[in-house]
C-alpha cells in the first residue's frame, strides 16, 4: 500500500526592505528573460513541467514505495513486461515470455537491441540482479519479489524464474515499476548490492540520489528534496526517443497551488486536484479530464483492537456497516466524482466488478445493536489526518461520526500523522479508522493478501486475530490458492467469490473509489492514467 | 434675556479612550455570546444545515461548510471553545509564573537562579514551536493543546513578576513590616505580591488576545481542537482545503481578528488607566 503524506511543513518567503533593491534587479531580469525570444518562442523544447505533492521516500528503485516512485521508476527505469492502455501486458525489456502450466515457472528472453543509458546491453544478469535486490533489500515492495525461489540465466538474453507457489499473476507483478532492472555492473561500481545481506551492506541509496542507471526513455538530471525532480532524455535510448526533451516535476503541496499554477502556465500538468477545486478552474487552456481511478477509501473496524469498549462481534460489526449511507456518504466527499465500492477489490480489476451494493437500513441497524446488548456504544476512531486521492479523511469520518451517531453509536474522531496512525493501527489496533489504498501492479491477489481475512495478513493482524481467531475466514486463503493457480476469467471468477467473503467479513469496508482528475494544458498530448505505472510520461508530447 | 449660566463640562478621564472602549464592547459582546448562544443559535453546529458549500445566502448569512453546516453557527459557537482556552491559559500561566517569579525575586539564592535559569530555557525556544512540540508530543486535543501553551506562556509572568518583586522588597512599608516582625509569607504574599498585580494584570489582558491566536494556530495544523468542534483554527483549516469557498475561513478568520484585537485594545487601554506614569 503506498500512502502520501500531505501535511508537509510549509515555507514562507517575504522581501524584506534590505531586500527590495536585489528583488527590483531580479523582477527587471525577470521582465527580460520572460519576453519572447525567437530561439524557443514555439516551446518545442521547453521543459514539461508536472506539478506535483511529491512523496518520494526513495530514488532506489528497490526502495522507492509511492505514487511518485511508480511515474520515476517507469519513466527512468525499465521492466520486463508493462501494460497497454486496456491493461495487457506488452513487451517491454522482454521480446517474448512464457509461463508453465502450473504457473511456476516463468521465462523471459530479452530484447537484443535493449540498451542501458551508458550503452550497455541489458542483460539476463542484470534482471536476476535487480530482482535478488529487490527481495534481499526487504524493502516496502519487496513483497512482490518474495515468491521467488530461484532465478536461472541459461545465456544473457535469458530469464527463467522459478516461483515458490503458482503465481497465476506473476506476469503483472513484473509489469510493476519497483520490478525495474538496473544496471547492475555501474550500480555494484557505487555500493549496490543484491546479496543476501544486502538490507544491512548496500550503502547506495544516496548514489540513487543523483543516478539513473537504467534502460529507460529519462535520466535523472538533478534532484532537490521538497523542490523538484528533473529528468532529461536518454540519449542512447533503445526505443523510439520521447518527444520531450526535459521533464520537471515541481514540488507543489495543495491542489489550490496546483490549479493556479495550470492556469497561469507555469504548469503542464496536475493530477492531485481534488474535484471541489476541479470545479474552479476557468481558464479554457486547461483540459480537466476525469477518468475512474483504482484507489479507494475504506473505514475498517478491529475487533481485536484493545480500545473496544464492547465486543465488536459480526453482527455489531454488521450494524456499523448498515448504519452507513454510503450514498451520501459519496456526495459529500466526491459528488459526481467518485464511485461506491462494495469490496476491497476496485472496479476493472479482475473479478472487480458486479458485487452488490452495501444496503444501508439503520432501523436493522438498531436492532442488531439492541440484540448484541450494545444500543449505545462508543467507538474511538483514529484516523490519519491528510487527504487521499482528494477525499479529505477528517471531513469523511465527520461525516461517517454524523451517520453513525443516527444508530447511537458514539464515534470519538483522533485525527492524527500518517506515522502515528501507522504505529497505532499496528499496535494495539484502532477500533474504527479510515484509510486508503492504491494498487501496486495490476492483479487482484494483491488485496486478498493485503485485506483477506486469512492468517499473517496485514489486516487480519490489524483486525486483532491474535486477539479473536473469530475474525480469521479461511475460506479466503483457499480461494486465493485456487485462482493464483488458475488464470484468465476462471481466476477473476474465483477473485469476485473472494470479493463477497471479504464483503461479509465486515472488517473493511471499502466507501468510494475517487476519480482521478487529470487536468493539463490543451498544448500537451497523451496524458492518461495507468494502473502500472500511474503516468507513462514518455508518451507525452506537445 | 436671561444670561445662560455655563456649566463647566466634565472632561472624560484621559484613559478612557475609543480603543478602550471599542475593546471592552468587542469582548463584552463575545463573552455574551459564549453565555447565551446555545438560546438562539440559528442551527444546530454539528448537523448538516443545508446543501454543502452554499455561498452566503438569508439562510445561512456565512454560507455552509464541506459537510453543510452553518458556518455563521459554527463561528458563534467556536468562542464556546476560545475564550475558556484562553481563560484557562492566561490564568494558569499567572499563577504558575507569578508565584515562580515571586519566590525567585524574593527568596534569590540558588532557588531564584534555579527557576530564573528555566525561565531562559524555556524562552530560548520560538513559543510557537515549542508549543506545537508539546502539543504533537501530548496527542491533539484542546486540553492537551492548553497545557502545551501554559507550558509556554509562565516563564513571561516569572520574569515580570521576579522584576516587580525586586523593585517592591526594597521599599520602606516592607523595611518597616520586616521591623515588625512579620513572617516571610506574609511578607510575600501581603507586603511585597499585593503591589506588583498590576504589570501582570495589564500583561495578561494583552495576552488572551495572543493565547487565543496561538490556540487556533495549533488547531490550524490539527494539534488543537479534533472534529467536529466548531474550533476557529479548525474552521480555518477547513476554508483552506475549499481555498475557493471564502466564505469558510472568513467567519473563524474575521472572529479571531475581532478577539484579538479587542483583547489588545482592552489591554492598552488598561495600562494607560493603571500606570501612573500615564497620567
């Protein structure tokens, strides 16, 4: 699960009268350097310039886990496989694949012509290398690599990966921007490391810092924390060149700052606005574009967690659920820009879509409350304060405490940092909460694992099943087995079955899934959403 | 013709200016506010009142919230929240600092440098970001956000306190109780501490006005109140994130402005009415 953390410290700057003369002299060179000259007056190569709340916690692939890690990651980095605009998987590194019958085994031959940005061929050594890191760094999203047992490079164009379980999704997994190879011989050169020690040993996240050593359409060109990311074009890229030469990604806090700097120009492209600010851009040089996103919102309720006041059984749990208009819910955090989501699977994923939709009767409610002895139960809600996909999570629990105070429930909001909520959710569990999630590679066995109710899940722990084993469904845990080894509609039919488990479990409730707005200026071409890699900017012109 | 007698006209006390009395009916009418809003408040703060993000209209003369709820409701009742705070605040942080200060100025020794010393500590640090890091380490919430600020705001009262009860032991009604045979408290609590009020008094009018600031500073950055209090410094957060609805932040914004503002003028005009030096 990536998170963004949005309540960054913000900086002020003011002239001071010391400061007036120098600020006239750089106003006056402003005026100079801002009129049109005929060397780049039709922008051809003038920078893209993306602004952006930037929540890189890492320019290392291997250790990168964000929004933002997804777009650097698959814009200076290449994978194997990667997604065309209707999800299937296409060539990327890989000029052809193949996986055995009982999705074990996986091999890849590599594109002869693939080159790194110092002009090196990319190799089946390098993709073993990566991936041995990726798993060895223990990283956020060394999940994805864990399965892997062993990989075999019979000759340098050659990959075959062997799998601990089937792995119906394996494929999509190395469609995933973290699953980036790296240069290995220039990354080794500056402390790199993918033994298996290499969490403790490899010393070369700072390197990353000012490094790109991939096969990518970018190369890193600078970086400045809490400033901007800028990125120039590969020189020796292997595949059609980008028709962008310089990318920059401006550090931009709130969604009010991004929208002004797109009507002002300053900006080419915004995709953190939220739909209330959406509404107030007039400029008709902008280009506000909504398209339905696969993160969502979600309230979760332990039964394990040490602050319940009441036992939190199903049919309480159950109460919580019906006690919820998630209609209104919807129109108060995203109006017409968003949809419900029923189960912790999204909508065009597979087995995603057709669940029924979450009843809402708090007549039922009551009486469930009155039959579990709980007519008047208070619940503590933690919840990180900072606003996901533009639903702000203090407004949606307020509203949630509104709704829910119509069945006598009590809910204590205690809005708190991402960190803290992170640490608490963790440890003695939070009796209500609400947070969100966003995909890390397209496939649905991802929020079984992450939400199923099944032994050793983040959830399932969360939920407190050391505490009540009753919260544990191990009909999930047969289920995934069953799909990861199946494959096509029979695995999406398996991931929907799963869908209504998880439904009943009554421990997620998934809310709404928020559109995304892609809002750019009408010069710029081939924006769009991606559910690898969020936003493919080698596909962006003007 | 009857000669009209001229009466002498009374001239009005040099203290008594507009901005005092400006100040006093500014903070009278919020005080009448905080006692009788729950009477005729026009809805209810915490319910949906109307469609969400309505601009000022007759029926919500401050326009509604993200959530629909009557931002003018909100605002009169958010000084339910900041006047008890800052009350509170003030209040502790002379008690505290003015019994520290007294004892420092009258006692001295290594317990007046002990406590003078933490007064510099204390106030080596910015008093805002040392409020916002007592207040993040104690957990939001607007008790815990008063502590933080009463953490804050005593050293001020020691040191002006320390200050006045230096400058009163060495007057003669004190040489002469000390003759007399009157005991150490009595002679701190009735000779020495009963003639330095007014400084702290003048200080902690001018500070409600701060306190109150600082209180919806913390709330500004979710360190004070938690939702859905009707806190100013919340209310201000919300208009932030609907930077296009004005009207959100402009209640909290413009009843903060007034407190402030009348909390300083009363403080002014306090002085000018109790320093002699004015006169």
């Amino acid at each position: 699960m990536k998170h963004l953390d949005l309540r960054g410290s913000s900086s002020r700057s003011r002239i001071t009268r010391s400061d007036g003369t120098a600020a006239l002299l750089a106003l006056a060179a402003g005026l100079i350097l801002a009129a049109p000259s005929p060397s780049h007056a039709q922008g051809a190569n003038k920078p893209l310039v993306i602004a952006r709340n930037m929540d890189l916690n890492s320019l290392d692939p291997h250790r990168s886990f964000c929004d933002t890690c997804q777009i650097y990651n698959s814009t200076v980095y290449e994978t194997l496989l990667t997604l065309d605009t209707s999800n299937k998987l296409v060539p990327l590194l890989a000029a052809n694949w193949e996986a055995s019958a009982d999705q074990t085994k996986f091999t890849f031959k590599l594109d002869p012509k693939a080159k790194f940005s110092d002009g090196s061929p990319v190799e089946a050594k390098d993709v073993k290398w990566s991936w041995e890191r990726l798993k060895n760094l223990k990283g956020s999203a060394a999940f994805l690599a864990e399965n892997i047992t062993q990989i075999d490079t019979p000759n340098p164009q050659t990959v075959v990966v062997t799998v601990a379980a089937p792995n119906s999704e394996f494929l999509n997994i190395v469609s995933a921007p973290y699953m980036a190879v790296v240069n290995s011989k220039v990354a080794s050169a500056n402390g790199a490391m993918a033994a298996a020690d290499a969490a403790t040993k490899d010393n070369a996240e700072g390197w990353f810092l000012q490094n790109s050593p991939g096969s990518g359409p970018y190369v890193l060109a600078s970086y400045s924390p809490n400033n901007e990311l800028r990125l120039k074009r590969n020189a020796q890229y292997w595949r059609s060149a980008p028709a962008i030469e310089d990318v920059v990604f401006r550090q931009v806090k709130d969604a009010v700052a991004q929208a002004q700097m797109l009507e002002s120009g300053t900006a080419d492209i915004a995709m953190q606005i939220d739909p209330d600010t959406a509404k107030t851009i007039r400029s008709k040089d902008v280009t506000v574009q909504t398209v339905p996103s696969y993160n969502f919102i979600y309230l979760a309720l332990s039964p394990g967690a040490k602050g319940n006041k009441v036992k939190m059984t199903k049919e309480v749990r159950e109460a919580i659920s019906l006690g919820l208009n998630r209609k209104e819910i919807l129109e108060f955090t995203l109006g017409k820009e968003g949809q419900l989501i029923s189960a912790p699977i999204p909508l065009g994923f597979p087995g995603g879509s057709g669940f029924p939709e979450e009843p809402y009767d708090p007549a039922k409610a009551k009486d469930l409350l009155a039959k579990s002895n709980a007519s008047n139960i208070e619940l503590d809600a933690a919840f990180p304060n900072l606003n996901a996909y533009g639903v702000d999570l203090s407004l949606l629990m307020q509203k949630v405490q509104q709704e829910l105070s119509k069945i006598n429930v009590k809910v204590n909001l205690q809005p708190m940092t991402f960190s803290n909520w992170r640490e608490q959710v963790s440890g003695n569990g939070i009796p209500l909460t609400a947070v969100f999630y966003a995909p890390d590679y397209y496939g649905s066995a991802q929020y079984v694992e992450y939400f199923g109710m099944m032994p050793g899940s983040p959830w399932a722990k969360r939920a407190g099943a050391a505490n009540d084993p009753s919260v544990i469904n191990p009909r999930e845990q047969e289920l995934l087995k069953k799909a990861l080894a199946s494959g096509g509609e029979e695995a999406a039919t398996i991931y929907h079955e799963i869908g209504l488990e998880m439904i009943k479990d009554k421990v997620i409730l998934p809310l709404v899934s928020p559109n995304l707005i892609l809002a750019y200026n009408k010069g710029v071409k081939g924006v769009r959403y991606s559910a690898c890699c969020n936003l493919p900017v080698a596909e962006i012109s003007r | 013709m009857a000669a009209s007698a001229t009466l002498p006209r009374r001239k009005a006390p040099d203290w008594l200016t507009t901005p005092l009395l400006a100040g006093a009916l500014v903070i009278l009418f919020w005080i009448v506010v905080a006692a009788t809003i729950n009477l005729w408040a026009p809805y209810d703060p915490l319910a949906l009142a109307g469609r969400r993000l309505q601009p000022p209209s007759m029926a919500h003369w401050l326009g509604t919230d993200a959530l629909g709820r009557d931002v003018l409701t909100r605002t009169l009742y958010g000084v339910q929240y900041s006047l008890p705070v800052a009350l509170g605040v003030v209040i502790s942080a002379v008690v505290i600092g003015s019994l520290l200060g007294g004892i420092a100025g009258f006692v001295g020794g290594f317990i007046g440098a002990a406590i003078m010393r933490l007064v510099d500590i204390t106030l080596s640090f910015p008093p805002v970001l040392l409020a916002m890091a007592v207040a993040a380490s104690l957990g939001p919430g607007l008790t815990n956000a008063g502590i933080a600020m009463v953490l804050v705001w005593w050293p001020v009262y020691a040191r002006l306190m320390r200050g006045q009860v230096l400058e009163v032991r060495e007057r003669e009604h004190v040489e002469a109780a000390i003759a007399g045979g009157a005991g150490r408290t009595r002679l701190l609590f009735t000779h020495i501490l009963s003639l330095c009020w007014t400084p702290v008094l003048i200080n902690a009018t001018m500070d409600f006005g701060q306190v109150v600031l600082l209180a919806a500073s913390l709330s500004f950055i979710g360190l004070g109140a938690t939702p859905p209090t009707p806190e100013w410094g919340s209310m201000v957060a919300d208009g932030a994130i609907h930077f296009y609805q004005w009207w959100i932040a402009f209640g909290p914004g413009f009843a903060i402005l007034t407190v402030v503002l009348g909390f300083n003028f009363l403080g002014d005009g306090l002085r000018d009415m109790l320093d002699p030096r004015t006169h």
